[in-house]
C-alpha cells in the first residue's frame, strides 16, 4: 500500500511510521505540520524512507493533493495536552474537526480504500469503577477530549452516509521514547534527571491505564489491515497506576530522593480515572508485549542516553511554557 499518515514527526506518529517501515514494504508519505511537538528529530532515522511534506490537515488544496493515489490514511494530527486545551482550545477545534473533515472528504473523493482514526480514551470521560468498552457512551471532560470526541462522530457519520471504509482506534495513556515533555512521565524524568523537583497535580491519585507507544503503534496497524469497517478498536495498556505511584517509580529509577515531589494545583475537570477493555483489539490478535515496570525502565534509560533530543527542547520555548503552566523556572 501507499499510506499517508498525518501527524507523524509527533511521538506516537512516528512510532506508527517505523512499525510500518519495519514490518512491511508499504510506502509512506508523511504529513506534519511541524507545530513545537511536531519535530523532524523524531524521523531522523528513517527520513530517508519516507516522503515528508510539511502542512496541515486543514488545508484543503493541500490533502486533496496528497490522497490522490493512496490507498489509506491514517490520522494522528492532534493537539495533545489537555492543559494547553483548557488555556486555548481554537487549535484543537481546528485540528481535531476541521482537520478530520477535510481529510475524510479528501478520502471520499478520491476512493481511498482504508481511513485510520487515531483517537483516545479521554473522549469516555471518567470512570470510578469498572472498565470502558467500545459501547460505553461518549462523555469528554475537557475541550481536548470533546473535540477528539467530535472527530470520531464525523468518521463515524462519513461509514454510515458514505460508506467510507473507516475505523478508529481509542488508546489508553501511551509512554516511551520521544514524547514531549509536558506529559508526566518524560516531565518528571527528565526534572528527576536534572535534580529538580516533580510537580504533582492534586493528591497525585488519578489512575491511568500505561500503554508502551510501540504496543499502540502495532494495534493501529492491525486495525488498518484487518478491522471491521465502522468498527472502534479501544487499546488499552496492562496495567493501571496512580500518578503518584508513577512518580515514585521515575525517582527510583533516577534514584532520586522523594523529598523532590512537588504537589500543585490540580488540574480545572481533571479525569480520576481511565481504564479501557482491550477484548475487541486482542480478537484480531494483539497482546501488548511490554508491562508497565519493564517499558517505564526502558523508557528512563532512552531519556537518559538521548540528551540530543531533549536538551533543545528544555533550552526553548518549553521553558515559558513551564514557568506559566507551573508558577516556577526549571532548574
């Protein structure tokens, strides 16, 4: 196939992008528009593999373009930190909605014969007990959720007026290497590297159910291939922990003392709980092939030998972005 992957200079996206390369001789053109998460570091080793063009998915011209001639799309632009949604929520709109029109009338129009969109547990909201299914009702909680929310109902709109042959994919917590540093885990990896403290929303009891990045990138890719069309595919990790918890891990790891955890202002709507049935996904023949103790070590190590990736992120722009959303410098 000749696949166009949009959203992949991010973390998960490029993920996909190398699963692909690596396990088939699929060709693949890759759409990004190179906003701060978006970065050409995360496909420097396979730059030369693919065909990279740099734009969005909101541009009309530009997507009808670029799906003439493809077989599938697979979607993974997004605007990804709730926090950045609850301060200014325009981008989200605009990418999760008016992006994901454009690209699913671009795949109409030219016949593309398999659309992929890449969506997240978030979109159920909070759960206190027991575990989402595919069933469970749409229920966001912050204007990131509520608009991914809104671009899976078009994709689910485009199968049954159009016929379009879609699938979406709804993943837990993903972590691993090349994730942006606003996120828990490589924030609070890389402040335990460098010696400074770890803030910690609220009473730090929010449970996340972890998936390893490669894990969600091989279930996407089975649900490309061999889903059901119309069909959601939820992925969920293998095991559920509290942020807390999380923490402790990281200042174990980095051994680090835990007099560095930082307790801030919770989070305005924060989520208490996820937990996603992976059942459906395992039927086409997942299993996720990493727990949570032995991909967090992983992790931690490929943050700590991969300074040429994250130094020119801590030197930039991140920095005013902590200091507003955290009160504080980075040390």
């Amino acid at each position: 196939m000749k696949i166009l992957v949009t959203g992949a200079a991010g973390f998960i996206g490029s993920t996909y992008v190398r699963n692909v390369l690596d396990t088939s001789d699929d060709a693949v053109v890759v759409l990004d528009k190179l906003t701060y998460a978006g970065r050409r570091e995360n496909l420097r080793d396979v730059e030369d593999r693919i065909e990279f063009v740099e734009g969005a998915i909101e541009d009309r011209d530009l997507v009808l373009d670029l799906t003439d001639g493809v077989d599938a799309v697979v979607n993974f632009a997004a605007e990804s930190h709730v926090d950045r949604s609850i301060a200014d929520q325009d981008a989200f709109a605009r990418t999760h909605v008016i992006g994901t029109s454009v690209l699913l009338d671009a795949a109409r129009e030219h016949g593309v014969g398999r659309y992929l969109q890449v969506s997240t547990d978030e979109v159920y909201g909070s759960i206190e007990r027991g575990t989402f299914t595919e069933e469970s009702p749409l229920n966001p909680s912050s204007p990131y959720s509520a608009t991914k929310a809104a671009g899976d109902l078009l994709v689910s709109s485009h199968v049954h007026t159009y016929g379009i042959e879609a699938v979406i994919t709804r993943g837990s917590n993903n972590y691993g290497p090349r994730q942006y540093p606003e996120k828990l885990i490589p924030l609070a990896v890389l402040n335990a590297l460098h010696g400074d403290s770890l803030p910690v929303y609220g009473d730090g009891r929010q449970v996340r159910n972890w998936l390893y990045v490669e894990d969600f990138a091989r279930a996407i890719d089975l649900a490309l291939r061999h889903g059901v069309a119309g069909e959601v595919y939820n992925v969920g990790g293998p095991d559920e922990t509290a942020n807390i918890d999380v923490v402790r891990r990281i200042l174990a790891l980095t051994e680090r003392d835990e007099s560095l955890i930082e307790y801030v202002t919770d989070r305005p709507g924060h989520d208490r709980r996820y937990s996603l049935s992976s059942a459906k996904i395992r039927e086409l023949g997942w299993e996720p092939s990493r727990r949570f103790q032995e991909g967090l070590a992983q992790t931690v190590d490929w943050y700590r030998d991969n300074e040429w990736w994250w130094e020119p992120i801590r030197s930039g722009e991140y920095r005013e972005y902590y200091e507003r959303q955290y009160g504080r410098k980075l040390a």
